[in-house]
C-alpha cells in the first residue's frame, strides 16, 4: 500500500510514522538476515 493511500485514510503524520516504522523494521530485519543468508550461499 502506498504511503498517499494510507495517509488518505489516517492522518499525514501517523501514515509518516507507520512508514518510518515500518522502514526501520526491514532495515533491521535485513542486517540480521542477511549474514545468514549469505553463510546459505556461500556453503
């Protein structure tokens, strides 16, 4: 879902905040995955 849509149904700075959220989420989410999959790889 875009971040225009979500803030069309709530307001602008919760839709920020929701996407700020979620984008440090997968941001971590990729630093402690990623060394992983690359030991998957490389085996």
């Amino acid at each position: 879902m875009s971040s225009g849509a979500m803030a069309d149904f709530w307001s602008p700075p919760l839709a920020a905040a929701v996407v700020g959220t979620m984008g440090i989420v997968l941001a971590l989410l990729l630093a402690v995955l990623a060394p992983k999959l690359r030991r998957l790889q490389a085996s």
